[in-house]
C-alpha cells in the first residue's frame, strides 16, 4: 500500500497534536506546519520517538503564498498528501465589531478563509489522485448561528472569531459539494468546550483532545457525514 501523508497545519498543543498522533498510529507520514520552529521541533521529535515518519515546516496559516510553499515541501519530503488537517484559526484581533476598523475587519478571514483556500488548493492534485482524500478541518462553536452565541461572542470580545468561524463553516460546505465528484471528503469537527492541554485548560472540565482525533477519524473513515460537534 503507498505511504498515506497527511499535512496538520496550525500544529500546536491540544486538537492537532491529537489528530497527528492518531494518523500516525494508523500509518500515516505526518508533516506540521506553524510559525513556531520550536514547537514544530518538538512535535516532529514526539512523533518519531513514536515510530512515525514526520517533517516540519514553518509558514504563517494566513499568508497564502506560505502555505502554499509548505504543502510544496511536505509533498517533497514526505510524498504525495492524503489529507490536510486545517487547526488554525484566527479573528482573535477583531473583539468588537463597532470599534473595529471595517477596513481591517479582512484580515478576520485570512486564515479561516484565504489559507485554508490556499492550502485545499496547494493539495488539490494529490488529493484527487489518492482516491480518498480529505480536507478536515477543526472549528469552534463561536460561529454557530444561534441568538444565544452571537450574545456570548458580544459578551466576550470574540465577535471577530464568531465571524471567521462561520465562513470557513460555509467554505467546509461548498467545498464538500464542490469536491464530493473528485473522491475527495471535507469534514468538519466543531468543538464547544476548552480544550485539555491547551492555554485556555484551567484544569476542570475540559474536553479529551483524542475524542476529537477521534470525531475526525470517524468522520473521515465514513465520509457520509461532513460535520460532528465535541463537547
């Protein structure tokens, strides 16, 4: 069977370092893609201490052209990509609508949208040739569209987050119909909670981060559903 590669970018504690770990053990060549070299190096040093094959490469989630690059470098390295995990997220700038620059509310969907576009593409041809790749993606519950959230991200400074969470749940959407024909699966796991491990964990209720690697094996094993919540 060829060797299987799959490109987690936004690595980091907690939801990635899961996913990557999971598709490792199932076989998979993992690449990461950050900013931080030596969260990336350490990562990469995890996984093969595990047995895993895996590379780092450093790029920006919202500098298209950089994550474009990185996809280039994991397919050299590593061999052809099977799947891409989009962690990274962003809108964190933009707490309050009203006192944001509407000019500078853009950059909200650099990395939710204009990245993960970057990246979908970058893969794209290598995606199609696996006969079942996937675009997986993580998501927060920010964006759902329901009176009681837009009050908490109002509430909590985070209506920037509320906005580029639900675009790249509309863009999982489109890109699930537009790339079904091709073979190719997009899914998404929206997590509603805190996540262990991660700088937001103040130690009581937080969620597992390998139930989330597993909401995405599973979906990605099934390919019938294209949306799962953690909480």
């Amino acid at each position: 069977m060829p060797k299987k590669t799959i490109v987690v970018i936004g690595f980091g504690p907690g939801v990635s370092s899961a996913v990557a770990d999971r598709f490792a053990a199932e076989g998979y060549a993992v690449a990461l893609v950050a900013r931080s070299a030596d969260r990336l190096a350490a990562g990469v040093e995890a996984l093969k201490s595990k047995g895993a094959e895996a590379a780092a490469f450093a790029a920006d989630a919202g500098d298209a052209d950089a994550i474009g690059a990185a996809i280039g470098k994991a397919r050299e390295a590593l061999g052809p990509i099977g799947a891409v995990h989009w962690n990274a997220y962003g809108g964190g700038e933009v707490g309050d609508l009203l006192a944001a620059d509407p000019r500078a509310v853009r950059g909200v969907f650099d990395i939710a949208v204009v990245g993960l576009l970057a990246a979908v593409q970058a893969a794209l041809s290598d995606l199609k040739a696996a006969g079942d790749g996937a675009v997986l993606v993580t998501n927060g519950a920010f964006g759902s569209l329901s009176p009681a959230m837009d009050d908490l991200t109002v509430a909590l400074k985070t209506m920037g987050v509320g906005l580029a969470n639900a675009a790249k749940a509309k863009l999982v959407g489109q890109l699930s119909a537009r790339l079904k024909a091709d073979g190719i699966y997009v899914g998404e796991v929206t997590i509603a909670g805190i996540v262990k491990g991660t700088a937001w964990d103040t130690g009581q209720g937080a969620i597992d981060p390998a139930r989330i690697a597993d909401a995405f094996w599973k979906l990605y094993k099934g390919r019938d559903e294209i949306r799962a919540m953690v909480s």
